[in-house]
C-alpha cells in the first residue's frame, strides 16, 4: 500500500464564516490556525498549503478571560533608536480591533514559507459589514 500524497491539483478551497461576537481570543484564534493551516482536512501535508479561507467578523466584540482587558500590552519595535512603541489591548479595540485577532493568529502559525500564503487567506471585519455577507454559511 503506498501512501497518499496531494498535489497542488488535487486542493480545494472552502471558505468558513465565524462569528466572534463574545468568543474568547486564544480559542478563537487556534480554531481560525487549524482551518487556514488545513488540519482540519483528511488530506493534510505539512509541506503543502492545504488551508481554507476564513472571514471573521464582529471582531470589536471579542473577550479576553480574567484582567487582560486591563494588563495586555502589544509590543513592536522598528529597529531604531527610540523606535520602541507599545499599545494597551484597550486601545488597540477601539482603534483596529481586527489587528487584535490578525496580531493572535500571526503569533500561532510556524514561521514557515507558507505563512503569508495562509494569512491572505483570512479576512477580518470589525463589524456585521463586509462584502462576504451573504455567501456563506456561518459557523
């Protein structure tokens, strides 16, 4: 018996719709991992991108458990002195809440060739508005 190896060819894409209203950040951003990475397909090859697309929206209206709502902070720095910048998770939601959840999902994927491929693949709206609307089935 020799074992199974999909080629590009035999890929097919499908797009998930996920709600984020009152869901939890880490949950919800290893669920989001697992679809665009394409664990959640019999089929699934490391070495290939087999992931599906994914839209989340209400991305305002997502929770974080005990005081992170208070604590967290985001972190960059653009390599140059006095280039250190850092935002309250409180402020960044009322800003681009989309960043919040694009920020989670960046951190979980492998550091790979294929992560900028798989995060094209997801699009992240802070509210009900976004053109995917009425395409999809949601989850």
């Amino acid at each position: 018996m020799k074992t199974f190896q999909p080629k590009e060819k035999d890929i097919r894409r499908e797009w998930h719709f996920i709600d984020a209203k009152g869901q939890v950040l880490g949950r919800l951003a290893t669920r989001i991992v697992g679809i665009l990475t394409g664990k959640n397909k019999s089929a699934y090859s490391t070495h290939l991108d087999m992931g599906d697309f994914v839209v989340v929206v209400n991305a305002k209206d997502i929770e974080l458990t005990g005081k992170k709502k208070l604590q967290k902070t985001y972190k960059s720095h653009s390599g140059y002195p006095g280039g250190f910048k850092e935002v309250s998770f409180a402020k960044l939601q009322k800003e681009s809440p989309e960043k919040i959840l694009e920020k989670a999902v960046s951190g979980m994927l492998p550091d790979n060739r294929l992560k900028s491929a798989r995060l094209a693949r997801l699009r992240i709206f802070a509210d009900e508005n976004n053109p995917y609307r009425n395409k999809f089935k949601q989850e």
